[in-house]
C-alpha cells in the first residue's frame, strides 16, 4: 500500500513540475512579445553614448555624444536623435524603428545629416540581438572605386540602462562583414 501511495506522489509531483514548468513559460513568453514593439521598450530615454573606432583588432574610445529616443504614435514606432563619431567623421542620424504586421519584421530607417541618406534595413531578433541589414531592402553605395556598400546594425546587451550598437559594412552583399564603427550607451541620470 505504501508503495502506491508514494508511486502515485511521485507521478503527481512530475506532473505539478511540468504544469508549473509550462505556466512560468507562458508568462515569461507573454511578457515580451519580441515580434512587437514591447520589445524596445527598454530603449526609450536619454542615453550617454561612448563612441569607438577599431584600431589594430581593438576598440579605442574617440568620444563621448548623446542620444535621445522617444516613443511615437502610441509606441507603434521609436524614434532617435543622435550624433555618433567614428574614424570618417561626425554622422548626425534620425533613426526610427517599428515592426511590420505585414512582413512581420522590424523595419529601421536612418537618415544622416551629412550624406543625405535614407536607408532602410529589415531586422530581427537573432540571439537577444536586434539586427538590421540593408541587403534586401535597399539601394547599396556606390563607392568611387566601383564598389557598392551595405551595412549591418545590431543591437546588443540590451536592457534598461545600457545597449550596444554595432555597424559594420559588407562589399560582397553579406559574405564578409568588416566594423565600421562601435556604440555603447548608458541611460542618462535626468
């Protein structure tokens, strides 16, 4: 009798393990939809930005700039006025984000200040990163060497007080990628 008794406590307790298992899943999956703007939440705020350049395989800091980004249209959208220094020069960039129901995919426009661009990148989240290319939905650069320029956008370590923003480039339509610039950005004290 003892045998069945503890058999069948042992069988209950498997199964309350699983349910509970299966009930912490749902809540933390029904959390943060991360197909949906509840994703960037987190990114909203003024940010101090730590700009950095790759010299010799290492990442040197070449100046300090600041971001501001604000939810748009009832959080549908974010959008984000910064300054990034890198190794060619001062960029001032409007960046704005949403995710499209569509093609249920993250959509990034950037537009800079000094070249006149708008590019536009689709993304996803590929390993706690958000990451955008150009390579499909964009024009490449064309460079005076003949050769024509997309670029890569990830975002990184993300949480409420800090991110990290990685560009890099690609001249074979994304079989190599090289580092073009280095972001790090911690919430500013208000």
């Amino acid at each position: 009798m003892e045998t069945i008794k503890s058999i069948k406590s042992t069988k209950l307790k498997k199964v309350m393990f699983f349910v509970l298992v299966m009930i912490m899943s749902f809540t933390h999956a029904q959390k943060v939809n991360v197909n949906s703007m509840e994703s960037l939440i987190d990114f909203e705020g003024n940010w101090n930005v730590d700009n950095y350049e790759l010299k010799d395989e290492k990442w040197e800091l070449i100046g300090a700039t600041s971001s501001k980004i604000t939810l748009e249209h009832d959080g549908k959208f974010i959008s984000e006025k910064v300054k990034y220094l890198t190794k060619y020069g001062e960029i001032n960039m409007i960046t704005n984000i949403g995710y499209d129901n569509r093609l249920k995919k993250f959509k990034l426009c950037a537009m800079d200040k000094e070249y006149g661009y708008m590019d536009v990148y689709f993304g996803e989240w590929i390993n706690e990163e958000l990451v955008f290319t150009n390579l499909e939905s964009d024009i490449p650069v064309k460079l005076e060497d003949g050769k024509t320029l997309s670029f890569r956008l990830t975002y990184s370590a993300i949480n409420n007080r800090s991110f990290t923003h990685l560009v890099e480039g690609t001249y074979d339509n994304g079989k190599t990628w090289f580092s073009f610039s280095k972001s790090i950005c911690t919430r500013a004290k208000d």
